[in-house]
C-alpha cells in the first residue's frame, strides 16, 4: 500500500491550544474498488512524528465477492511495518517464508533492516464471498545503528495487549509504555502507539512522557482547549506540554509517537534510509533481482519505478 498519487491538503488555520503544533489532514487516494487510503506522515508539514516516518488509514471498504486486497511482492529496507486492522483480515506473506493472518486489534511488525519482501493480500476464502477492510498501516524508521539488522517477523494477537480502563476511556497498548501499562512488542527505540475508545464526555490526559506525539481521530469529535477536531485528522503536539482532551462525541482515536529519530530520513517508494546511497543500491538490487522471493507468491511483483 505504498503507491499514492494523492496531494497534500492545505494547512488550516491557527488554534487556541498552543499545544498543538500541526493539524495534518490526509490526502487521500482512491486505489480501486472504492479503496480509500488517507496518507498523513509523511506530509509537507510534518515528515515524522517519533519514529513513525509513515501513516496510512485504509477503509472502512467493503469489497465485492470475488475482489480483494492484492498488494504484489515488493520490498522495504531500514524501517518497521506495522500493520493494525480495525475489520477485516490480511493475509501476510515475506521473504522470511512466514505466511500469516491479521484479524482486528492484532499486530503484524514486520522488521526490514537491510531487506525484506512481502505481499498482502485478501485470502480466497474472503474473496470468494466478498470481505470488509479498515485499518492503519505505519512504517517506524529504525536507529540509523539498526538499519542493516536482519530482517524479522512477529505476530502479536489482540490478547498480548494490557488494556487499561478508566471513566469512559478504555485504551489498549499496543505498543511502548503508557498510562502505567506496557506492550510486550519488541522495538529498536522508543515508541508508542495505543487504540482508544471514548465515551463522549471522557477526558484522556496525553502526558509529555514521550518526547514526540501525535493522535489521529478515527471516529467522532472531540475537545482541546475550545478547538473541536472529527474524524481523519492527525493532530501533532509539541514537545513537553501536558494535554488533556474531551470527548464531545464518543469517539475512536489512536496515539502514536516515540522519542525523535537520530537525524533525518531519506524515503523513496518503500524504500527508507539515513543514507542516499543506500536507497540507490536497494534501488539496483529491486530491478536486478537480487531481493528475496516471497514463498508461495512467486508468480507476480511490483516493479521499481520509473520516477
């Protein structure tokens, strides 16, 4: 799901909370089938937040029976894909030999380091009768001292995660430390990302315990310091200013964030690195042939390309 024509948004307008620092509204996509994806990182305001150098939403959709997710074989290099579902299953396949469902509230994190390939696809017993799909896909940029580690796979079901309740607020850690709870998700830095739920009415405090944050509203309205924010809105924070937001509505929301990457970042097509030269050489390798094959989905491919 890394193709995407779609432009940037214009920036809106200043807000009362000096807190916030840029409100990102996606640009979107339409990439089949009434395939919505929403792109907010990277953006032309903000090309990180923590380590999170990528940020898609896709969906809600509802395929028609016989269509389906087909994501060809491609590959990644210097990051981690991180791939959390809200409806609906993947069917994910790398160059690992690894071949694994993700249902809702699991986590895929597939680790590149120094190259991997993978597909994903709906599998043929949802394509036969038609399936749904929702969700979000990230790519966490890795330490520049972890960009050329093996690559690596791990599958985390919906029960590896602590949930923590409190007053109309119900949040699960997916991944990091937060709100006292912490994910069992191995990463390279720090990093957090966590699925809320709340009742309208709810406060959730968003401490400045991780050096960069962001929230993205899936669903519903909500409050901060008189600015009222819906749905498909990725909201950034400054560093080091406690917040606490209102649910004017009930509302679905993510956080994701991390401390700030060691220097900037290169991406070309899906392809990330502190070195341009390394994303030339990944370049070169793709057109030769000289990743990995992705086993039991060798028939097809995404070629490099042309710009």
């Amino acid at each position: 799901m890394s193709f995407f024509p779609g432009q940037d948004p214009a920036p809106g307008n200043k807000f009362q909370c000096d807190a916030i620092k840029q409100v990102i509204v996606p640009r979107s996509a339409d990439l089949g089938d009434g395939f919505i994806v929403r792109r907010a990182l990277p953006s032309a305001q903000s090309r990180m937040v923590g380590p999170f150098v990528f940020f898609d939403h896709f969906g809600p959709t509802e395929f028609r029976s016989g269509s389906g997710l087909d994501v060809r074989p491609h590959p990644h290099i210097g990051l981690a894909t991180v791939t959390y579902l809200l409806d609906g299953e993947i069917m994910h396949r790398d160059s690992l030999g690894t071949a694994a469902p993700i249902l809702p509230g699991e986590v895929n994190w597939m680790t590149a380091g120094r190259g991997i390939v993978h597909s994903e696809r709906t599998g043929p017993e949802r394509r036969a009768k038609g399936d749904s799909l929702h969700g979000l896909q990230m790519w966490v940029a890795l330490p520049a001292a972890a960009e050329e580690m093996a690559p690596a796979f791990a599958h985390h079901p919906v029960e590896d995660f602590p949930l923590v309740r409190e007053r109309g607020t119900t949040a699960r850690i997916v991944v990091g430390s937060l709100y006292g709870a912490r994910s069992p998700v191995a990463t390279t830095s720090d990093t957090v990302f966590a699925d809320v739920l709340l009742r309208a009415e709810s406060t959730l405090p968003l401490d400045a315990d991780h050096e960069e944050r962001a929230i993205y509203v899936l669903t519903g309205e909500i409050d901060i310091a008189g600015d009222r924010f819906g749905p498909q809105k990725l909201l950034v924070f400054r560093p080091g200013d406690r917040i606490t937001l209102t649910a004017v509505t009930d509302a679905h929301l993510v956080i994701a964030g991390g401390a700030a990457m060691d220097g900037p970042r290169h991406i070309w097509w899906n392809f990330v690195s502190s070195r341009k030269e390394r994303i030339e050489q990944a370049k070169a390798e793709w057109k030769t042939g000289k990743f990995d094959i992705v086993p039991g989905d060798t028939e097809e491919f995404i070629p490099l390309p042309e710009k």
